[in-house]
C-alpha cells in the first residue's frame, strides 16, 4: 500500500515524498487507518518497522482536521518514551513529517538543562515528546499543561516497564482531563505488558507485523560457545579476520565496556563506549561518530544504547547475554532494519545456557550453533592455561605492538615550524522559524 492512497494531507503528503516514503510497511498498513480513526492501538512492533511513521502521521493528520482555534497553548499529542536518544531520534521524525504543517514539536528529556526546556513548553506546544521522569519534573512545576491531549503514544513501552517508568505514566495520565486515543507500542508483549494495555486501552486494535515476540526474518542468528575468558580475544579476531565494517557490541556492566574498549585499542580497532557514566555530550559524540563510520566498535549498554539508529549496521554481537530474554529482541533491533540483512551473533559461555534456553524459548526457535576452529569450548582445561600462561601474552602482544606502534606513526609529530592557532570564532506557532520547508533531513524508518 502506498502512502499515496491514503487520505493525508497535502502537507504531509509532500513531507513524505520528501523523506523518500513510497510503501508502507505492513506495521503502518495495519495501525494507519485504526489509528486515524481515533482507535486505540496495541502494536507489537519491533524497531525498523516503521513504527514512529505508524503513530506519528494520524496523529498529524487528525491534528490537521481540526481548527487551529482549539486548544490554543497546550499540548495536544503527547509521546512518552523510556530514554533521551529516542525522544530525540523520533522528535526529528515528527518534525520532518510536519515540516510543511505550522506545529511545534518539542522534546523533554534529562541530561539537559531545564530552563531551556522551559522556554520551548512556554511558547506553546502541539506534539510534545518526553521521558517520563524529566515530564513529571516540568508537571510539578507547572511548566506544561496537559489537560488538553487527544493523543497519547507509549513508544517502547515494555523497555520503560523495565524501566520502573510505570509510577511516573501513572502520575502524568492524572494531568489528562480529556477523553484522549491511547497507542501503546512495544517490542515484547510480556504479561506484564499485557495487564498495561488491559489497563489503559479500550477495545483496542492489535497490531502485528509478525507473531509475538518474534524476530525481523532478515536477522541471521548464531551463537558462538566461548569460554567467558576468551570473549575478548574472539570479538577481536571476528572483527579482524571477517573484516566486519561496523559492529555494535551489548554488555551487562559498565566496567565490562570499559575494559572491552581498551582492549579492542590495543588489538587496533577504533572502539569506544557508550554508557551510563558518561557524560551526555559524551555518549551523544559516541553515537555520531558510531553513525557516521569513525568508529568501527561501539560498546554499550542496554540503556545507553536505546534510541540508536545505524543505517546500514550489519553486525550485533551479545557479548554478554542479556538479563532478560525480552532485551535480546530489543538488542538485535538494531541491525537487519527496514527491509536490510543483518546478523546477531551470541557469544554463550556455560553459565549462560540457562539465560540462552530462556531467549530460544521466546522468540521460538533453537538458534544456530557455530564453534569458532580454536575456540572450542571442550577444551576447557587447556584453554583456561593458555589464557592464564604466557601464551596468551604472547599470541596476542604482536597485535598490540602493531597497533601501538601503527598510532605512534600515525600521530607522529611534524617537524616544521608551528603556525599560529586559528581564532574561534494548543497554541499554533505560525512564525517563520516553523517553517522548516526543505530543510529537515529524511528520517530512516524504525
């Protein structure tokens, strides 16, 4: 279906045309008309579905359907999402699929400074896009009112399940004094899940693009048995001897990324992390540099890592499985994307086969076993010597002589004269700073 044949506006029509949207994918052919018809909506959807598309343009267009007169100042579509980088990633979405509507869109999130924030929710807002803690903070301060919504949107809301996010919703729903549409969008449908959407949905449409819980089927799955001393060195090797462009690497701790960033360093390959200790300029240069290819490796964090979008990312490696089986999902969403092959490599020690039954029993099938020639597992005894001996030392210093001497080179101060450092240098906002027109850069479905 194309999104030509459905009924929006000329704005947004042209807005789509714009960002290069022709076909819908099947997650949109199913909520677009339910949801433009003012259903509630309950969408198993994993990302690189198209799923901000699903929820966003009803939206506009409905907003679009009613006189600008109405609901003047306040919020008239509110998105909640469970992390910073993924209000800002749909936060550009929306704004590009409006940018030939006069609506403000604005973000909320931590990690900022609220006085700016404040300014933007005092000027007026039509879709606001927040994370729940951060959206409490600006409530209890009368920052906002939102008294006025017709649209709420739960984006990955089993992660803010997770998340312990579900006292704060409960807190923000008690500012909503209007009959408002609900769409509760999420990876997983956990019972948990479930009793939400029992709790806040009325016959709500069912949205699914796949069976529950599944995996997009352009994922190739497989699981490398390793022994957990040896993980370090496999991932190397991997990235080394199948020449993998670009890889996003999950871990359970902080201190895991960290010691696996300085490692891949010293065998060579440009890594860095991306975590909860860092700062938020930090992991915001982290993740543009990830995007842009500067850095072959990044290492992260469930949380950190939410919102992260790759055009194009072939490889996701759980070098630690994750706590929960529902995080394997969220995990490998970030690869084979919209239409695009991709692979989610598990590297399994023996404590983690429990964790491992867990993940196969949710997405449904066994996945894949594959021993990597020299690190086969029954071996345990000889290897956990050579890991602890010597030999180990010795196997992988030529590498990191390599490496550190290749930098040495690289970075090798000039010998000519320096030079002299360059000097450096429901309200309807109808102002021209809204009008983005032409300048808003097309979004990657998710």
């Amino acid at each position: 279906m194309k999104f030509s044949s459905y009924s929006f506006t000329p704005e947004i029509l042209r807005a789509l045309d714009a960002c290069n949207y022709d076909q819908m994918t099947p997650v949109q052919q199913q909520a677009i008309p339910a949801a433009g018809r003012g259903k509630d909506i309950l969408a198993n959807a994993q990302t690189g579905t198209g799923k901000t598309a699903a929820f966003a343009l009803p939206i506009l267009q409905q907003i679009a359907d009613t006189p600008k007169d109405i609901h003047s100042g306040s919020v008239r579509a509110l998105i909640l999402v469970p992390t910073r980088e993924l209000a800002a990633q749909v936060t550009d979405n929306i704004k590009a699929y409006s940018q030939f509507m006069e609506l403000n869109v604005v973000s909320v999130y931590g990690g900022v400074k609220m006085e700016t924030q404040t300014k933007q929710l005092k000027q007026g807002v039509d879709v606001l896009v927040a994370t729940p803690g951060r959206l409490l903070e600006h409530l209890q301060l009368n920052h906002t009112n939102l008294a006025n919504v017709e649209h709420l949107v739960l984006d990955e809301a089993d992660r803010m399940l997770d998340m312990g996010f579900i006292t704060d919703i409960r807190k923000i729903l008690e500012s909503i004094s209007n009959d408002f549409q609900t769409m509760l969008f999420s990876a997983t449908l956990s019972q948990q899940m479930k009793h939400l959407a029992n709790e806040l949905l009325t016959s709500p449409v069912i949205v699914s693009a796949s069976k529950e819980n599944s995996t997009a089927s352009t994922i190739k799955h497989v699981i490398h048995p390793v022994e957990q001393r040896r993980k370090q060195e496999l991932l190397s090797e991997l990235i080394g001897t199948k020449n993998w462009k670009q890889v996003l690497v999950f871990v359970n701790t902080k201190e895991a990324a960290n010691n696996i960033v300085k490692e891949l360093k010293l065998d060579g390959i440009k890594a860095d992390v991306c975590h909860g200790d860092k700062g938020q300029g930090a992991r915001r240069r982290a993740l543009t540099e990830f995007k842009e290819g500067k850095i072959r490796a990044l290492v992260a964090t469930d949380v950190a890592a939410r919102g992260l979008d790759v055009q194009g990312l072939k490889y996701v490696v759980n070098y630690d499985l994750p706590f929960l089986a529902e995080d394997y999902i969220h995990r490998i969403g970030r690869t084979g994307r919209a239409g695009e092959t991709g692979n989610a490599v598990s590297f399994v020690c023996r404590e983690e086969e429990h964790g491992l039954a867990d993940i196969e029993a949710m997405i449904g099938y066994k996945i894949e076993r594959e021993v990597v020639k020299g690190y086969e597992v029954s071996n345990r005894d000889r290897l956990i010597a050579d890991i602890s001996g010597r030999a180990a030392h010795e196997r992988r210093q030529p590498r990191r002589n390599k490496a550190v001497g290749e930098e040495k080179v690289e970075h090798k101060p000039k010998t000519t004269a320096p030079t002299k450092k360059a000097s450096k240098g429901k309200h309807r906002k109808t102002s021209a700073k809204l009008h983005r027109k032409g300048n808003v850069a097309a979004p990657k479905q998710r």
